[in-house]
C-alpha cells in the first residue's frame, strides 16, 4: 500500500510499505477514506517528537471502510464506515472505567520506554512516537485498528466523510478543551490560538453556556473563520502587552472567566506566538496566567512535549488560577458529539480549507505549516 512516512526533520515521504495485517482478535483493518494533517503533525515534522523512527508511517485523524475483522470483534462488520479515535484504549483498566480513555493502562506495548519519558506510561497513539506505542498512522491507504470494539463509531449513512473525519480528534479535543474550563452560563471565554482546535474549543464553548468568546491570533484567515463560523469577538495581535490591554478593556479590569490555550508547542510559523519545545517563554500561557480573572479558569488542550522555560508560574499560583489538561480522552465524546452532529447543532466541515491527494501528503505539510494559501485544514484522499 501507499503511506506518509517520516524520515527527520522536514522530511515525509510517501512510500510502498506492506499492508496491514490483524495480529489481535480484537482487531479490524480499515480502507482509508479521508484522512487529515493535524498540528500536532507538525511536532513531528518539526523534530520535536522524540522517539519516532525513519519510515513510520504518520497520521492520527482517519475514518474508512471496515475490510478485515478479527473473530472476536462484536461491533462492526465488513462494509461499515467507522471513525477512529487517535486514542488507543483497552476500555476495561481502571483508568478506563474512570472514562479516562488517553490514560489506558494497557493499550501501549512500549509501556517501559514510554515511562522514561513520562514517569508513568498512557494510553497508545495512532502515528505518535514508539514511545506511544510505535502504532502506524491513518496517512495511508490502509490502517491497522486495536481494540476495534472499544474506540471506532459507525457512521450513519446520513452524514458525509467530510463531517464525520473531526471525530477522530480536534472536534473532541476542541469541546473537551472547553469543558475543563468549567465554562458555567454567562460566562466570557478567551481563546488563545484559532488553528483548527481552538476553532472548536470556540464552538464548544457556546454550546458550554459562554456568553462572551474572544478569540487571539495574528492569522487572518483563522481570525476571519474564529469571526464567521465561531461568532467570536478577535484579537488581531499576539503582543503580550496588547493583549492583556484589549481583555483588560473588554472585561472592564476583570480578565476572562475562562481562558483556554490552543497553542501549546506548536511547530510551525514564524508569525504569531512564540512556538517551539525550547522557547525563552511559552507566549500563549504566560498571556493567559497574567490575563485570567483572579480564581480564573485555565483549560491546556495545547500539546506539550518537554519543557517550558521561564513559566511565570507564581502568577497562577498567587492569583488561584485552576489549571487543568491533558490528551482527549476520546471514547468518552464520540457517541454524544456524534449525535451532535447528527442533529444538526454543528458541522464540522466548515474547517477544511484545502483538499489534497495522499500522493501530495509532503506538499500538503508544507502548505499547512507555512500557512500558505489561507491554509487552516487540509483533507486527504488516498
């Protein structure tokens, strides 16, 4: 089969690599249909990821036909079209019982490696490092799926690929991103970093109870999306100074009830905040901690990866701002954003900027990290 593979920095390619088999009963194998490049790709991309290997095969956003199952699969036959979440969970451990899916106790084989770097291991991650479990990604013409029972959903026929694809991970990330917000009705929420989850972390907060959203970028066409689709007031600049200036105004010396960092260490783009694993300040948080109202909320559905330099931490403790993160915890959204969708209270597909061949994956990385063409999703066709 045909799939994106990393060989370093800057370096994807697609190559013929063997097709997957199942090695689990509880397996199933799926034939790609629409598969997408998420930021956090760009970690990858970037060189910031430890632990990955020349010619894994990358992607953590995928959806397809079911073509093979494995004997002990109940849930789907050949012939359903399934989303998959990018988390990988064995649905009966502790942290599983707790719906705490991306902490799965038993879902990464390279539990050991994974402690090194963490201090404890969690849940494995479709195309994500050997140190999440070495898993080959959706940016392939086909996809090995474990524990097919306890992550994939069915889709209806009633919905296209196009709305069903954010499933497997930035719509659940985006809502769960709001709710560890604690957004409570009347609320105003800023957003720090309008890329594709920080536009569903806007949506999600409506949906939440926000009375107020303000969205923080330097990136036009994310900012005009943040406008058009998110009915969010914006922030045209990232400058530190400015921003806390404009919340200040905007809140009347209070600070946003809610603040959520969309940004994390992101890999990319030489505009905007301060966006790389050694940077001399993570822009976005320090924003946020100086900015929140005092006992303020603060959600990190932003990716981290190591270290963070000259956090100004003392502001967050000194003014009791309540700090909560961590990878989605997918199985525990799919059924009832599904079922948002479904009726119609969100369509995700208002983000796909760009729509791309597999074959075309390397120019594709490149688009979308340099945020090229109004670049803010891109979508690919095996």
């Amino acid at each position: 089969m045909r799939a994106l593979c990393y060989y370093g920095n800057e370096d994807v390619r697609i190559d013929n690599v063997p097709d997957p088999k199942i090695e689990d009963q509880r397996d199933i194998i799926i034939k790609v249909t629409s598969t997408a490049i998420c930021g956090s790709d760009l970690h990858i991309y970037g060189g910031l990821m430890p632990t990955m290997e020349k010619g894994d095969i990358l992607g953590h956003e995928f959806m397809g036909e079911v073509v093979e199952i494995g004997k002990d699969v109940k849930k789907f036959k050949k012939g359903d079209r399934v989303v998959i979440p990018f988390t990988i969970a064995c649905g009966h451990c502790n942290y599983c019982d707790e719906d705490l899916f991306s902490l799965c106790d038993n879902s990464n084989p390279n539990e050991d490696l994974c402690k090194e770097n963490l201090g404890h291991s969690i849940s494995g991650l479709f195309g994500f490092s050997h140190m999440l479990g070495g898993f080959s990604g959706g940016q392939a013409e086909y996809v090995r799926v474990p524990y097919a029972d306890v992550g994939p959903i069915k889709v209806p026929d009633s919905l296209s690929d196009d709305q069903a694809l954010f499933l497997s991970d930035i719509f659940p990330t985006g809502y769960m991103g709001a709710e560890n917000a604690n957004i409570k009705k009347g609320d105003t929420v800023a957003v720090w970093g309008c890329g594709p989850v920080g536009q569903f972390a806007i949506q999600s907060a409506w949906m939440l109870g926000a009375k107020r959203v303000i969205a923080i970028d330097v990136v036009k066409e994310r900012l005009d999306m943040a406008e058009k689709h998110g009915k969010a007031e914006v922030i045209r600049t990232v400058d530190a100074d400015e921003v806390y200036s404009k919340l200040m105004e905007m809140t009347k010396g209070k600070g946003p009830d809610c603040c959520i960092d969309a940004v994390g260490a992101e890999a990319h783009g030489a505009e905007g905040f301060q966006k790389n694993l050694d940077a001399s300040q993570p822009s976005a948080l320090a924003q946020i901690f100086k900015s929140c109202k005092k006992a303020g909320n603060v959600s990190i559905p932003g990716v981290y990866l190591g270290k963070v330099k000259e956090l100004p931490f003392g502001i967050a403790m000194n003014k009791s701002l309540n700090l909560k993160m961590g990878q989605t915890h997918m199985q525990h959204y799919l059924e009832p954003l599904l079922k948002k969708v479904v009726e119609g209270k969100i369509d995700p597909s208002f983000i796909i900027t760009h729509r791309m061949k597999l074959e075309d994956a390397p120019e594709a990385y490149k688009k979308f990290r340099n945020k090229e063409d109004g670049c803010v999703k891109v979508v690919l066709t095996p």
